[in-house]
C-alpha cells in the first residue's frame, strides 16, 4: 500500500492542492491528515476549500490543536461561520487513527487527542528519553506518524535517527519508528511504501523558495 501523508495544512489551500495532485500521481492508494488542516479563527472560504480538497480525494485523518474547534464541540458560532459540508468533513476527523498497519496521531502517541492541553503541548521534544519511551508504550504498530513540531524528525526506540527529510527514510526489520512529518504549509508531505517500508518525503514549491 502507498499512503499519502499531510500534516500542518494551516489553510494553505493551493499548496495542499499541489501536494494531493502530486500524490494522484504517485497512484496512492490512500491520502491520510495528520491534523492542523485549519484554524478556528481562519478565514472560511479558505477552510471551506482545504476541507473540499481533502474530502474530494477521500483523505482520513486526525484533528490538531488548531482544527480542534472545527472538528469536535464545535460552538454554535463556529457553525454559523463555517460551510456546512467543510464542517460535516473535518468531523470526520478523529484523535488518533489506525490505518495500514500504522498509527497516526497529530501530537504523541502518548498523549491524549481527546484533551486540548495534550494537543497544545510543547514542553519539550519528542526525542527526549522520557517521552520517546512513553511513545513507544502508547502504540503496539512498527510505524506511527505525528506532526504539530513543523519539523522532520524519525526516530526508533534507542533514539533520533540522523535524518532530516531530505532522503527516503527504510525502516530496518525488527525496529520500530515514530516520524514527525513536514508541514504542508511549507510544501512537505510525504508517501509510504508499507510493501517495501519506505517513508518517501516530497515537497512542492512556495513562495519563500529561490529559483
């Protein structure tokens, strides 16, 4: 299976449609969002086109801390502002999601999607003994996949790797992996080959890029 992976949209609509458009055509056979699709507080016409983009190529996914309010206990304003159909899609969206023989979250595996101050958390990184251990312990996959540090970071259970996104990522026989993925709002995303257990990092231009 090839699994398109998108994490951190924050509204940016036309790079996650350059990004979804280059996944069609890798041929993925499934598109999963890592969360931060939007932001409660963005503009609607910008969630409703991010929310139609990943509805249209049947993406599954998770909520972050910034989509949170759009996709549980979402307020009577909020439905007032926001298109009915983006709404209907990000509720779609859950805390954590276990999806090829993966598991997907926007913040830690240990830490609970289901509470906003655990989506909200930054106190310190991933790759810290103490909370990669607490990671491991929270999912029993060969692979879980995060986003939320704008950053790319792959690590095992002895700790963070030396790589940075910028090479394809195979995950060795008998180890297992957590990996913070890009953010689209700077045009990262990525694929992964559960055949061959390759992570494919991508990226598509934008704006702040030099010729």
């Amino acid at each position: 299976m090839r699994i398109g992976i998108v994490t951190d949209v924050h509204g940016e609509a036309e790079l996650l449609a350059a990004a979804l458009s280059a996944l069609r055509d890798a041929a993925v056979d499934a598109v999963v969002s890592l969360g931060d699709t939007a932001d409660a507080y963005a503009d609607p016409e910008c969630v409703g086109r991010v929310a139609a983009a990943l509805r249209e190529c049947g993406a599954v996914g998770v909520w972050g801390n910034h989509d949170f309010g759009l996709c549980r206990d979402v307020s009577a304003e909020t439905r007032l502002r926001f298109p009915a159909e983006a709404l209907d899609y990000l509720a779609t969206m859950r805390p954590r999601l276990e999806f090829g023989g993966c598991h997907f979250s926007h913040v830690e595996p240990w830490l609970n999607g289901e509470k906003l101050e655990d989506l909200w958390c930054f106190g310190s990184r991933p790759d810290e003994p103490d909370r990669l251990a607490k990671s491991f312990a929270a999912f029993p996959h060969r692979a879980g996949f995060t986003g939320h540090y704008h950053r790319w970071l792959a690590m095992t259970e002895e700790g963070a790797l030396p790589w940075s996104g910028t090479a394809d990522l195979a995950f060795e026989p008998g180890r297992r992996y957590l990996v913070v993925v890009g953010p689209m709002f700077r045009g990262d995303f990525a694929i992964l080959d559960t055949d061959r257990w390759v992570l494919e990092p991508r990226r598509v231009a934008t704006g702040t890029d030099q010729p």
